[in-house]
C-alpha cells in the first residue's frame, strides 16, 4: 500500500490540547472488526466490553523529562536539546575524550537539537552549570554535578508533542502525561492509550477478573519518525528498547494456550507482544524491536487493541488499519470527526473488537 492510503482531513480544532478533566472521562469508540459495527460510550464503562477471560496488557514505560532547553556556552544563545535515547559508552563515536575526562557522569545521548548557527562541537549549559552537554551531530556527551536523571527531574520539560501548541502546565503535564502505572523510565513519549486508565479502574477490572500483565517499550522517537516513503514497505522503524520479564511471559503463554482473548493497551504495547517470538517455551525478552506493523502482517498475539486516534500518513495508524482493516478504520475514523472526539495524544480512544 501508499503513503497516500492513510491520509485523512482532521479539523485543527479536533487535536486535543489537554486532557480530559477526568483520565476515564474520555470518550471510547467501540469498533467491531467482524461486522463494522460501532458503539460510542465513556471510558470508564470499558468494563463493560471485557469479560474473565480476557488478558489486559499494558506498557509500563515511564516518560522522563527529555526536552532541555540550556545555553551555548560561548555566547549564550538558547539550544534545545531533545533526549532521544541513552546509549552505550563504548560504542561513542562522538570524539571529545578531554570532555570527558573533566568529570563525565551523564552519558551518551542520542539527540535532536535545535539552535541558530553551527551545532557542531558546541558545548551547551542548563541551569546552574551542574549539568553540561558536548554536541556532535545527531549524539552528545552529558556531564553532571550529581545523577544525570534527578537534573533531569530538576531542568527538563515534559517532552509534549509538537501539536500541543501551549506551553507546558507543569502542575497538570508532570502527571497527566504518564499513566498511573508507569513503572521503568525510559520513554520520551507515553503510551498514550493507557493515560485513559485510572488505579481505580484497574482495580474494577481485577476484581472482575480480568487478568492483567505489563510489558515494557520504552517510546521513542521512532514511533512517531515521518513516513517519507510512498511506499510504506520501505520505510524503517528506529529501534526502540523493549523488554518482556519471566513471570509476565508466562501470562501471555498460559493465555495464548488456554485461548484467552489478548487485548494491548496502545499501539507499543502491540509491537513489544508481536516482537515477542512465542513458542513452547516461555522466554524471558530483553532488546530491542524495529518492527514495522503495516497491511499484510499476520497478528500472533494481540485480539483486541486499545488505542487513540493517531496522525494521518503514521506507522501508528498503518498499524491500526493493519489489525482492522484500512477501510474499516477510516470510516471509524470519519465517524469520530462528525462526533466531535478529541485526537492525538490528550485525545479521545477507541477499543478494536
């Protein structure tokens, strides 16, 4: 299929710039893949489409404040720096070892970087000069007065999508763009389906019981990277850290076997269970997975999905159209834009049947 496939016309005034005022108080959108039926209701009643014998599976990766906004060292000129991923010493290509030897406790970081002028070999400061950077490109070499992440609790910003057109609220972002069950630091964005749930909800839901397993894929840049192939087959997906404990393998084992309907809780949470290679034995999985879920791909795992309304022309809709079918989503997705729902990240959510 073409790029040009998963194009769609969203309202500019549909793209939600903040949560709902209640996390379960979104709207959900219920898509039935056999006979196209749908059903809209509020997020909290998603109790009422599951049954005892459904697995819930969610990602636990938890949202870091990536965005850094310093100054350049010799002029003092703003550079922001957007934290992509940590990466291995070892394997630095970045060449500025008298940096490094001045006291490197922050690591290599891949980076995007915005600034006027060069941003090669640019050294930059944020806040009070106890955290520091050395650019080269697309990495940087941290260094730090004290733990790199507890700067980062202190000078980042919540890593806001770039069509939430607002200033970040830090009393509202720093809680209400990570899920309640957010565990393993590691993403630069949330998974956004799960912001929906609330402990009370997911306590309802075990008491109804419905078993619940959590995997971990750290989100990052890659997810949301512009598809610029028309040919989507050949675009690549960045790898992105994915893991998969023992004791939660054997959840989805035991389901798969025993026939349990699998539901993913957002479109990461889907490609960390299909990364998983299932068999007869349960594997405990640590990696990472660039796999691309698009038209054609044959789902081992997943039955159901949660999900929420995502960009024209993203590998995130190719994805949902590839579980759904493309015409049957667009028409959910038509739907939703006569109903009014809210889309993207602080959005609305739809649960595919």
């Amino acid at each position: 299929m073409k790029l040009s496939d998963f194009d769609y016309y969203l309202p500019r005034g549909l793209i939600a710039q903040y949560p709902a005022r209640e996390r379960d108080g979104s709207r959900l959108l219920i898509l039935d893949r056999k006979d196209g039926r749908v059903e809209h209701t509020i997020f909290k009643y998603i109790t009422d489409y599951l049954t005892p014998s459904d697995l819930l599976v969610l990602n636990n990766t938890s949202v870091f404040p990536a965005r850094l906004i310093g100054r350049k060292k010799n002029t003092g000129g703003m550079v922001e720096v957007f934290l992509l991923k940590e990466m291995s010493d070892e394997k630095s290509t970045t060449p500025f070892p008298s940096f490094r030897k001045r006291g490197l406790r922050g690591g290599r970081w891949g980076v995007m970087v915005k600034c006027k002028g060069d941003k090669e070999n640019l050294e930059v400061i944020f806040g009070e000069g106890d955290l520091e950077c050395r650019l080269s490109g697309s990495e940087a070499i941290f260094k730090c007065d004290g733990d790199m992440y507890e700067l980062l609790e202190k000078y980042g910003k919540v890593p806001l999508p770039p069509y939430i057109k607002r200033d970040i609220v830090p009393s509202l972002d720093y809680e209400r763009y990570q899920t309640v069950y957010a565990e393993k630091r590691g993403a630069v964005a949330a998974p956004t389906a799960g912001l929906h749930f609330t402990e009370e909800l997911l306590d309802k839901l075990e008491k109804k019981g419905i078993d619940i397993a959590k995997v971990t894929l750290h989100v990052g840049y890659g997810t949301f990277k512009p598809v610029k192939k028309e040919i989507i087959k050949e675009h690549k997906i960045d790898p992105e850290y994915y893991e998969i404990t023992e004791s939660e393998a054997e959840k989805v084992h035991s389901a798969v076997k025993s026939g349990k309907r699998i539901i993913a809780a957002g479109t990461t949470t889907a490609r960390a269970l299909e990364s998983y290679v299932y068999n007869d034995k349960v594997n405990a999985i640590k990696g990472y997975t660039n796999l691309f879920i698009y038209n054609g791909f044959n789902f081992r795992i997943m039955k159901a999905l949660i999900t929420n309304f995502h960009l024209p022309k993203s590998t995130l809709l190719m994805l949902v159209c590839a579980f759904a079918g493309r015409d049957l989503i667009l028409n959910a997705y038509h739907e939703a834009i006569k109903k009014g729902y809210r889309f993207y990240s602080y959005g609305d959510a739809m649960l595919i049947i």
